[in-house]
C-alpha cells in the first residue's frame, strides 16, 4: 500500500471553489486559499438561520494505545462512505498541532485511503489560525508584563498621570496568563521572565502548547465574532494586590487579540479524498482542554448537510464527554449518534494483562479481558442518551475468529450496532456498512442528557465527573484547589462547566491503570477558571500543559524533497 | 482628508489574479489567499530565468526622527507615480511586524494616498510568513533544548545505545539559538528557562523579536528553496563542550525547519492604491538585522517590471548600507538610483538644536543646522556609485521659502536631483516630477562599489564600516567580542560582511548624537556569526534585539467595529 503522503498526492482534487459551490456557499461566502483551500465567511450564518438543521454524529473511541485506534480514519472514512451513500455530509474535525506533527507521528489527517487531503496543507499551517491563536494569547501576555513594568517603575501616581490610564495594582505573583508556543518544548514549562535590567520585575511563569490557550478553547466555542470578542474582554490575566481579577478588558488589550483571531473565526474548508467537504477549525486537545472543533463549524455544516461527522479528541472520557458536557451544553447542538472506534490490538492492550506476543497476534484471553473497556466506553456514550455504533477499525492482521468474536459479543452490550470499518485499506467502499448502520441510529429516539446541570455546586460537580465520568471512588482537592473553589464560588464562577485535564490513557488519572479501573481517588491538584470560555479546568494528577519532544522526535524524518515537495509527514 | 484606514477600505481593489495576469504571472503561478493577495510561486524564476532585468531603485532616508519621515509613504508613491507615466513597475516591500503594528504605529502600508491595499491585510497575517519564521525558529530551539534534556538525562552510552543518534556533547551554556515572537515582550529578553523537576537541565536564555531571526534574515537571503535549505542545515544553534559548532543539520531539524517554511519563500503579491503590483516579502529590522526585503521578489519583480522600487530600513546608515554589503553582495541585483527622503520637520529634529518653537513653523537656524545630516547621507549614499535623488515628503504645514531654500542648497551637493513628494496628499499625482526624476537618474552611468571586500579581514571590516560607514574616529571590541573575533576568524568564516546592530536614531550609536556625529567609537559588544544568513552581527552599544511596549501602546486603539471589520490601525 502506497504511503498517506502518497496516497494525498497523487489524490485527483476537486477545485475548493467548485466543492464549496456544490455543499451550497455561495461565491461570496469564500474567502479562497489556493486551490485547495478555503475559509468560510461567517455571512453565511445569517443567510442559513432559518435552514433546518441535519443530524450530528459524534466519534470517540476506547481508551487510546500506542498502537492508534484510528478516529480520524474513521471519522473521514464514515464520512466518505456516507457520500458514496448519496447523502450530504460533511466532516467537521479539528486542525492538527504542529507539536504531535513534529514531536511525534509526522500528521493527524486521517489516514489511508481515509484523508483529508492535502494531507501536508492540514498538517502544518492550514489557514493560519493556530499562529493567530499563538499571537493573539501572547499579545496578553506581553500587554499584563508591560502594565506590570510601567506601574512597578512609575507607581501609582505617575502612572496615571503619563498614561491616561488606572493603576492596576498588578503584583508580579499576581499574573495568571501564561505564554503558548504550538511545538512541543519541555523546557518552556516553568521559566522566569523579566531578569536583567531594566526588564522586570521578574517573575514565575510558563509556556504552555497552544492547544491548551483558553482563546483556543473560546475559538472552538463561539457563536461569531461577536461572541468571540464577548469572551476575549472575560478573560483573566492576572489578579491584583487587592485580589481583584484583571480582564484583558480592563488592560484595554481585548479588542487586538480579537482583531488577530478576526480571520481565525472563519473555518476553513477541505476535502476528504472521495471529495466530501470537511471543516477544520480550532484545535484544542483533548487531556488538557475541551478536545473539539467548533461550535462555528457544526453551525454551518449542520444547515447544508444531512449528516455532519465530528470527532471528540481521545477516548469517550475525555473528547466525548467534554463535547457533552462543555460544547453541546453551551452550544446546544446535540448529537443524533454516537460511533465509538475500537481494534483488536486496542483491546488487547487495555487488557491490562502483559504478554510476551505480538499484539498483532490473536489472543482470546487478553481480548476479552479488554472488552471490559470497550463495554464501560459503550455505557459511558449511552449515558448520555445518544445511540452507539461501535466501529472495529480492521488491520490486515485481524483474524476473522477474533472479529467474530468481538463482533458478537456487542451484540450483548448497550450498543446499538456493531460494524467492521476498512475505510484505510478500501476508502469509500470500506465504511458502507458502519454508515448504514449510523444512518439508522440516526433516527433512532435519543434524549441528549448532560451529567450534571449548571446549578450543581462546583465540588459536586467534580465528585460527579469523577464517580459518574470515570467510575471513581472519589475526588481529593489539594490544599491549592481547596482554596482556588472557595475563590471560584466567591467570584460568582459556580456555574460553570469543568474541564478535566487528566491523562487520556486510562480512564483514572493514573495511565498505569488500564481496562475499567475502580477505586481510585481523582487528585486535583488545581482549579483554573477559563472566564472566557466558560468553564473550569481541573489539574489531574501530574497532567502537564506543555509536551516534550521524545528521544526520537517525528521531525527526523520530514524535509523537503529534490521536486521542492515536503517528505516525511503523516 | 480621510484617515489611511478609511481610504484604504474605500479603495477600488484589481482582482488580484488579474492584477498578476496584467502583471505578467500566468493563473499556475499564482497561489490566491482571497481576492486581495495572492503568493508567487518560483517556478516563474525558471520561466523567466532569461529575461532581461529592469532598474531597482532604492529608497532610504536620512537619521528617521519621532515625526515619521514617509519612507514607505514615498517609496509606495513614487511606484503609483511611475505607472502613471505608463511604466511597468513593481514595488517590493517587507511585511510589517506585528511587534511596532500594536506597540506603536498601527501599521506599515505607507499612508494617506500613497498606500499597500488592504492595509490590515498587509499589517497583520499577511499569508502567514512571520508565523512560519517564528514557528521554524522555535523547532531548532525546541529540539537543541530536548537534545540537551535526553543527552543529560541518560548519558553519551545510553543516550546513542537507544536513540541511534550521535550524542552530540551539548552544555547548558553553549546553546546559542534563542527563541522568537512577534511581539514587544520586553520581560522575554532575558529568562531562565527549563526550572521545575525533570524539565532542564536550566539556563540563561531570551526572546527575540522575529525580525531578528537569522531565519528572517535567510528568508530574505536566500535565492530560492534549495537555497534556503542549505541555509538552514548551516544554523549554527549551540557550541559543544569540546567548542565545536552543532548546527540544526547535526540535529537533524534542519529539514523540518525548511518544511515549515516551504510556502513562506513565497512572496505575497499585492497592489498599491493606483492598482500597481506590490510584492510584500521577508520583514528583518534595519537597527537589528539587515532590514531589506527578499532577493527573489526583487529577482522575480525584475524579471516583470522595468522599474522596481524597494527600501532600506531607517537611514542611509543602516538598511541601505546592509542592502549595498550584505543584500546586493550576495545577489549581485545592484541599484541603478537611490531615493533619500528627508522632510522639514525631520532637517530641524536632527538639527541638535533644541527649540521651543512648534516643529511645524519655520525655522530657517535649525533647517540649516539639520542641513547637515541631509548631505551627510547624500554623500554616504553616492560613495556606493549610485545616483541619488533627494525626495522632500512635503507636509501641508510646510512653507514655500524653507522649500525652496531646501531645494537650492540640495542643488549645491553631490545628489543628481531633488523634488516634492506630496503622494501622501495626492497619489499618484502626487510624484509624477520625482518619478521622472528618478527615471532619468537611472539612465545615468552607476558603477555600484562596495564598501569593503569579501577578504578584507574582519576587524578591518569592522573599522571601515565605523570610519568611513559613520564617520566614525574608530570602533571599540569588548573583551567578549574580542574572542569572538578569534574564534570567528578560527573557525574560517572572516570572509563574511558585516551587519550592525546599532540604534537608527543617530549616525552613530548613540542616540543622543544629531546631526553629524564626529569623534566618536563604535562599542562593538558582541560578535554573533550568522553562518546560514552569511554575515556576523556586531551589536553595538545597549542595541534591543527585542523591543518593549510603551507606556501607551498601539494596542489600546485597536478593536473589532460593529460591522466586524478591525479599527484602529495605521
């Protein structure tokens, strides 16, 4: 089989402005980046405002592997085999980071005979909104560093008087805005700012990957501009001597982080290879933020398709349970079903059992052992009141016993079906089956039901997520939490949302813990109010909000070819 | 008179393909962002590889002063007034930073009538070049720093043992490469970085501004791609603990680095009001990089056009002195005339004298005092064996006698001419007499001179560009840079120009110095070899390679307006 960066280029592509016309944007609705690309003007909300809206289909999967589930390949191979279908669809997924890009596996297209295509294009800038995320958040930062300089060096008085502007009142311990930079840089993660002369006062800060930005966050959940530019003067960058917060309205720095995010509002449309229309836009992940793509991009979607397909980051504890519970909740837009990705190698390595076999290898005995997994996953969609599909994404070394096997054994579970995906190896032709059986989940009755309501207190909130989310005994505060809750409910806060950011690789905060673990005690370490976006982070454990490059970085292998064509991605 | 925003959206806008078809671009070789800018693909090099070359023309300026002296302005006036005298002519300019667009002016598209169109296109994303430059800066950085952390962590045995890479030996003090934003972020000059468990080994380390990127400086070097990922394999990005240099080839990051910046190479096609093509590429700093836009928009727009007009950064001094030594010596693309502005107000501000008197009224003792400065960089710019043409950006408070005393006394100098500009005021109209001034110039015999060769040693490199460059007694050499000049020479590279790092506010290094500057010696601080752009910055003086916001910044009077169009720039 050819490579996916083969695969993509030797793609025959639909003219964007051509595929755009035929999902119904008009001319003017394109805003056109080369060929292939193209943002999507937001006039086109007021004009299809009073469109019926179709059916949304969330994908999620078990709980990730070394080995890849493949939720992309699923998602944009469902959404290419509802095409071949004949139906109007279109896949709504996130804009990958360059951290993984270059840290690790090289692209986050799909993959296969299942990409978005150009793969390269997507990979790294796309239309630029992670820079003008990246931008917009730094320009914040550098703006409270600023304020912090000029009123440290002039005080109070002379502050206003050469200004024009109020003292703050800032404290270097007091600013809560970190920087972002979209690469995995271990390094950046705690630093000090501001030494030498001149340059201070000096103080504790970190970088974070851009993924993690709160104005990430609030990109992916925004009604329009105007929204977005609501929620940019919410945000907190620090908190003054007094204790009072400090808005990047109140910096008066809102208004020129929005104008950077202006073109980043837009989504941006590709295709998948069998030309369905695909919408990418934000990118925040799923351990350490909300894990979806837009509310804009549903919005649209939703009013020129049948069927929109998006993708919930990771498994259904982290991306999925976040769409729920974070965007559904705020945006309304619920889903018609639910496809829940899964493999034999997955299961086998959720099993928790170790083995000297290849994991390609079949094995009863860890198999099922795993289905335990996939089974609380499966519980966990329906929950929520969504109907489940569970999608086996197939390797060429699945054995037809093993599959059978797993096959029959959903068929005793909460799912509402079950169906083999080839959409790496086949394309179109490889999801026909799991597509008719989502179409007709689709009309199943569903009752979307969120786990908790707004007007539960925080830490219920949490024991909620934790217990009901997770299966947990419990939740444990630190000290630090403790007090940032008592802060929370007293600055008004205790509707929000929260945002777990644990580990994605086990359903507990402890990655050791594999399969359904029970017992366990959520520790959270810390509470970060996301006034902007509109929800709580909880720290997990020791969840880093900064990756590291590993020993063997992705970016080895990638560089530019002898015909001026990159190499080495995906 | 309407402000620049305001004209700019008022503006008649050429569809930007046909803009590039009437310009001599065939439709595949041009990659659109929207209607309004389009990037240039280099396959049009080979196209037109035989075609014979028009005139560049170089605009400067004398020593720039707070009152803005129209360089842009005249330079963008002077390309309307030239294809208004039915010429076929191109501008080149460099992208404006984000970092002086929200921390002081709002904008760099020239002004009034004489301006690049969309300006809020031109001064924020652009087609996303400075995030490529900073994104591909902050990989070495990332992967020189995690190189450091594996090496530390598991030792020469264990690291190679499960790498499979060379263990390259990296000390915390030798890593030379720092990190980039494209902000003001005074409180990132210097930090310390890689602090809290498992994140270090920690070191001292800062944040330029990516105008002053070796990257940006290669991105407006390099003659095409091949080119530019040469340049990057020879990035010089940390010194070993046996002294030898580790370069991003060595890391291994090279290649990925050039993938980030494959569309960047790129130049950006725009238009000027009077719909003349523009093309936007590379943005280094004049006072801390070489401050000229890209070889191959010039290659390119030479091909075009038989006029192109492009700038040096700040005065004759600085981005014109780094265009004659480092641009044009290493492209051979020589001028055929320089422009040098100067206005009234900026002859009285480097006047030295100081005068209650409102800069704006006539002043005849500071006009002549400040004389001086004009003529100095007339002389500067005809030593390279180009003729000069004087251009007066003339504002409305400007009076007739000082005009006309200006126009006398530039008629006693070495310049070839002298004319009003009022393109600000009137467009097109407003430069036809310096167009045809210039157009004449052009004609005249030009042998362009370098100030120094290739083999000159690099002290006396040093000492040319202080002596004859600024008319200088000398230069100084820290006892730093004096090893420096050591090791540089040790390690082969003194057959490299020269670019200095010094403040564009006086002739000298030091700002408080008006007028002609006499007697004094340039302190060269530090040595830093740029191995891919080619040449050896001096930073001289207290010389900032990142800038700080000001107590009042740009950013306060930016905002989203109520149609959703960005306000306050420019």
């Amino acid at each position: 089989m050819l490579t996916d960066m083969d695969i993509s280029r030797r793609a025959h592509l639909k003219y964007i402005a051509a595929l755009g016309a035929e999902f119904g944007l008009l001319p003017d609705e394109m805003q056109l980046f080369g060929t292939t690309k193209a943002k999507v003007d937001l006039c086109v909300q007021q004009r299809l405002a009073e469109q019926q809206q179709g059916k949304l289909i969330i994908v999620t999967a078990v709980t990730p592997t070394p080995h890849g589930e493949g939720k992309t390949v699923t998602t944009i191979g469902l959404t290419q085999s509802l095409k071949a279908l004949g139906n109007k669809v279109c896949a709504c997924i996130r804009q990958p980071s360059m951290g993984p890009v270059f840290g690790v596996k090289g692209g986050a297209a799909g993959g296969g005979y299942a990409q978005v295509v150009p793969m390269q294009e997507l990979n790294l800038h796309l239309t630029g909104d992670i820079h003008a995320v990246s931008s917009a958040h730094n320009l914040g930062a550098a703006a409270i560093a600023s304020r912090l300089y000029h009123e440290t060096r002039l005080g109070k008085a002379e502050f206003e008087l050469q200004s024009g502007q109020n003292y703050l009142d800032i404290a270097p311990n007091g600013i809560r805005w970190h920087r972002v930079v979209d690469h995995n840089d271990r390094c950046l993660r705690e630093i000090e700012v501001g030494l030498g002369e001149n340059n201070g006062p000096a103080y504790t800060s970190g970088f974070d990957i851009t993924a993690a930005s709160e104005l990430m966050a609030i990109l992916a959940l925004s009604r329009n501009l105007a929204d977005m530019r609501a929620r940019i003067g919410k945000l907190v960058l620090a908190v003054n001597r007094q204790g009072a917060a400090i808005s990047a309205e109140d910096l008066g720095v809102a208004g020129a982080m929005t104008a950077i995010m202006a073109d980043a509002v837009k989504p941006t449309l590709m295709q998948t290879l069998n030309g369905a229309p695909c919408l990418i836009h934000a990118g925040p992940f799923a351990n350490i933020a909300h894990g979806n793509s837009s509310v804009i991009a549903d919005d649209i979607a939703l009013k020129l398709a049948d069927f929109v397909v998006t993708e919930g980051g990771f498994g259904s504890d982290m991306g999925f349970e976040k769409f729920c519970n974070i965007k559904a909740r705020q945006s309304g837009l619920t889903p018609s079903a639910a496809v829940l990705v899964t493999t034999l190698k997955a299961l086998k390595a959720n099993s928790g059992l170790t083995s000297d076999a290849d994991i390609n290898a079949p094995d009863q005995t860890r198999l099922e052992a795993g289905f335990a997994n996939l089974n609380w996953h499966i519980n966990n969609v329906a929950r929520y009141g969504i109907p489940v599909v569970v999608a086996i994404n197939r390797f060429a070394t699945d054995t037809d016993a093993e599959l059978n096997w797993l096959m029959e054994a959903v068929a005793g579970t909460a799912a509402f079906g079950c169906e083999l995906s080839e959409a790496f190896s086949q394309g179109e032709a490889g999801a026909l089956a799991l597509a008719q059986t989502v179409m007709r989940a689709c009309e199943q009755p569903s009752e979307f039901t969120l786990l908790y309501p707004d007007d539960m207190a925080l830490e219920a909130k949490l024991s909620t997520l934790a217990e009901v989310g997770y299966g947990a005994a419990g939740v444990s505060l630190s000290e630090a939490a403790k007090l940032q809750l008592q802060e929370l409910n007293a600055l008004g806060y205790a509707h929000l949302p929260v945002c777990m950011a644990k580990t994605p690789l086990s359903i507990s905060h402890d990655p050791q813990l594999k399969g359904v673990p029970q017992g366990f005690t959520v520790p959270v370490r810390e509470l970060v109010l996301n006034a902007g976006a509109g929800f709580i982070t909880a720290l997990v454990g020791n969840v880093m909000t900064m990756p590291g490059l590993g020993l063997v970085p992705g970016y080895l292998k990638i560089d530019i070819g002898d015909d001026g064509e990159i190499i080495g991605l995906g």
